[in-house]
C-alpha cells in the first residue's frame, strides 16, 4: 500500500488478497489484484495524486466483479483492449470492436 493510504484502504487491500487466495491465486497475483484495485477505488475517491482516465471514467471494482459473477468472466473491457492498443500502437484499433481487439492483441 503507498504511504499514507488510510486504514479503510488498508483493510479493503487485505480483504481483497485474502480473498484472491482463498481462490487459490498465488501470493503474487493476489497482492496485484489487491493493490489494483485499492489503487482504482482510491484514483476514483479523489485519493491519489494521478489517475487514469481508465481508473475515473470506468465503473467502480465492485460493480465489475457483481456482474462479472453473474455473466461469468467476461475478461478485459473493450476500453481496457483499446487502451493496451493504443500502448502498443495497434493499427486500426478505431475501427475494431472488442474481439478484433482480443485478436490483435493476442488475447484469444
């Protein structure tokens, strides 16, 4: 957790990683989605410095997973794919919908 974070956020880190291990993530991935999504919901809060247009614009962490657990899972957004496009220089991202994107991005 960065410094200074509050003991709310402190909480929700280990709740959140307790969780993903219970899941039977690794150690490693499980601090990572803890820390993540600490790091969303305090970007959204108006708790951190910098912030993601990705971080402020999207819908919150928890709303996510609620539909993610009744849809299944349904993997990256299409903002999430067209954002690592853009990162990685993918042409003709503006013109792709979210499995032309998955396919360039080799996320099959």
């Amino acid at each position: 957790m960065p410094l200074g974070a509050s003991p709310k956020r402190e909480r929700q880190y280990e709740h959140i990683k307790e969780s993903a291990l219970q899941r039977g993530e690794s150690t490693d991935r499980a601090e990572e989605i803890a820390a993540r999504t600490v790091n969303k919901e305090r970007a959204r809060s108006g708790e951190s410095k910098t912030a993601s247009r990705i971080s402020t614009q999207d819908m919150s962490s928890g709303r996510r997973g609620g539909l993610r657990s009744h849809q299944g899972a349904a993997g990256p957004t299409y903002d999430q794919l067209y954002e690592e496009a853009k990162r990685r220089g993918v042409r003709g991202r503006s013109d792709m919908n979210k499995s032309q994107l998955r396919s360039a991005l080799g996320k099959d």
